[in-house]
C-alpha cells in the first residue's frame, strides 16, 4: 500500500529532519521507514521474551501456589514493612 499518510510528529519531528539533515536519511519517508521496522524489531523481541516467560513457567515443575497463599504473603509483607517504619 503506497498512500501518502500525514502524520504530526512535534518536537520528535526537528530530530527526524536533523537525520535527513545530517545525510543518514534521504527523506522523512525515510526516517518514518526506519521507525516503523526499528518498532518491528522492538515488538518481536518483546514477543520473543513474552513467549520465553510463558514456555518458561509451563515447564516449571514446582507445584503451583494457591493465590490466597501468594496474596497473604503479599499482604504479610506489607503490614511488615509498615510496621518497620
């Protein structure tokens, strides 16, 4: 899909001239390109390491914690932590 798009970028859109002004970059369209595939990297890593964690947590052989457990200790820690101020 070749639209033309308009985006607003304020303040961030003197730092994407500054990189066409500096020779990195032939156009805006250029930087705006760059951008989108440097936020494609970004979230494939996120979903990379999301799934990492997920894989991560289903092969833990531990026994599972019941919540009521976990949120007790949370709310015993808390009071703790009130209590030592």
């Amino acid at each position: 899909m070749n639209k033309p798009v308009t985006v607003t970028l304020g303040a961030m859109g003197e730092r994407a001239r500054a990189h066409v002004e500096s020779g990195r970059y032939a156009s805006l369209s250029e930087v705006m390109r760059a951008g989108v595939r440097a936020l494609d990297r970004e979230e494939a890593a996120l979903d990379a390491l999301l799934k990492a964690k997920v894989d991560a947590a289903l092969a833990d052989e531990r026994p599972p914690v019941p919540a009521a457990e976990v949120f007790a200790s949370i709310r015993d820690a808390a009071k703790a932590r009130r209590g030592a101020r």
